[in-house]
C-alpha cells in the first residue's frame, strides 16, 4: 500500500506516552549517521522527521501514524550522539523496553551503511532483535555511493553475518531505488501483526 498519508502523533521515552491505539508499530532503527531522518522523510514523501547536520538528534522515540493503520517508529540513533552519558543510557533502557514489551511492535526495520557494513552496536542490536523474536528488515542506506560489485560483495557480506534468508536490500534517498521494495516490505510485516493478532 502507498503511503499516502501521514500525521505526526508525538515523541515518547516512558511506555506510558506511547500511543494507545492497538495499531501495529514497525520501528526504524540505526546509527546516527545511518540516514534514518532523510529515509523517514523520503518514504513520507515530505518532511516530517527532522534532518540535522549534527548526527544523533532524535533523542525519544517518534510516532508517526500511516494511512490511519499502523505507526512506523523512529527509534533514537546510536552510536554519535554527543549527549550526556546518563542520558544515552536512559535512551539504551528505554529503547530495550521498547523493543522487549510493546506487544503491537510488528518488527523493525534496520539501517547499515552499505559503505562500511554492521558495527558492533548494529550486531547488538541485531542481537536483540533475535532474543525478543522480532521479524526484521536489514536495509542498507547510500547505495549510490558504492559501485555494483562493492554493492553485491556487502549484501553478500551482511547476509552471512546475520544469517539472513536473503540478501538485504540496497537503497539510495538521492536516486530513488528500492522505494517500492521497501514499502512493500513494511506492508508485510503490518499484515503478518495483523493475521497474527486474528490467530490470537
């Protein structure tokens, strides 16, 4: 389904000030200089989530509500934020809560730069997305920076070490490719939630 439309519905750490909707959540995760802002904004197609020229600006978790059916999440980025340690490890807590109890989290999709490939923090990451038993969609940002067999070398790269089914996919904000796959992909993990929640 194309995203058509999009509203802003808040920022929250406490899981008291999530939403309250029995809507399905798909999260976005990654580095601070992974992308995730000028990704978000592209899928929107306008400028919702705040793109800075300083790494690590989204210091909650923000909601933003799709098509009046599901909430895609933007996760604090990891990794350069320079902010006060106390305050990145009440991100760190906050976002393991998230990612561990939030019964309508659907999955969450998670970001790589292609040029450089998973980082001990993206492994943690991936790690615990596997304990809470998430399904996940590796992406992996700034495809057009890289030539095709250095593309092909990472996906292969990255699908060994997290032991994927396939290949993850490539995307470029600056050419538009892998748009549609994306989106695709999101829908999935909304109608997987949702099949799983008529199961229940």
């Amino acid at each position: 389904m194309e995203i058509r439309d999009v509203d802003f519905r808040g920022a929250a750490l406490k899981k008291s000030q999530r939403p309250r909707e029995w809507l399905p959540h798909v999260a976005v995760a990654g580095r601070s200089n992974v992308g995730k802002s000028s990704l978000l904004n592209w899928l929107f197609g306008r400028s919702l989530a705040r793109v800075a020229k300083a790494p690590g600006k989204t210091r909650t978790l923000n909601f933003y509500l799709v098509n009046g059916a599901y909430y895609l999440v933007d996760l604090p980025g990891y990794g350069y934020a320079k902010v006060a340690k106390k305050l990145q490890a009440e991100w760190g807590r906050e976002l393991e809560r998230y990612i561990s109890d939030e019964e309508r989290l659907a999955g969450v999709v998670t970001l790589m730069d292609i040029r450089h490939g998973p980082t001990g923090l993206d492994l943690d990451l991936q790690g615990l997305l596997d304990e809470a038993g998430l399904e996940r969609v590796v992406v992996l940002t700034k495809a057009d920076k890289v030539g095709r067999g250095q593309r092909v070398r990472m996906q292969n790269e990255i699908q060994h070490r997290l032991g994927l089914e396939s290949r993850p996919m490539a995307i470029s904000v600056r050419t538009g490719e892998g748009r549609r796959e994306l989106v695709r992909q999101i829908d999935e993990l909304v109608s997987q939630w949702c099949h799983r929640q008529l199961g229940d």
